[in-house]
C-alpha cells in the first residue's frame, strides 16, 4: 500500500512485484502488529492519514534535498 502511495504522488507507475516470500527480504522484520486502538480510546486522534504524512515526507523530502 505505501509503495502503491508513494507512486502515486510521484505520477509514475511503475510495475511493483513484491518478491519477499514468507520473510520479506534479509533483514526484513518478519512480523509487525501495530495497533492504536488503546491510545484512541484514551482520547488522541491521528492529525493525518497515512496519505497524507507521506504525502508531506515527499514534499519536505522535496525542498531539502
């Protein structure tokens, strides 16, 4: 999904063929479980999409380099 956005924001297409098998590539994290059900219930909320942050990253990314 990531790699899916970032193409999109660039305007390009390229083909993207994950080739990770089970494990992803060496040194890949195996496994990942993120959650932010506790802290919503706590009462904080997200100040931007996933969309949106990365749309930002790549500007900032952008004007600095």
């Amino acid at each position: 999904k990531i790699a899916t956005i970032v193409c999109n924001l660039l305007e390009v297409n390229p083909k993207i063929n994950y080739t990770g098998g089970k494990r992803g590539w060496k040194g890949d994290v195996a496994k990942g479980l993120l959650d932010i059900n506790k802290i919503l219930q706590l009462g904080w909320s997200p100040k931007h999409s996933i969309e949106d942050g990365i749309a930002k990253y790549i500007e900032w990314l952008k004007l600095n380099y």
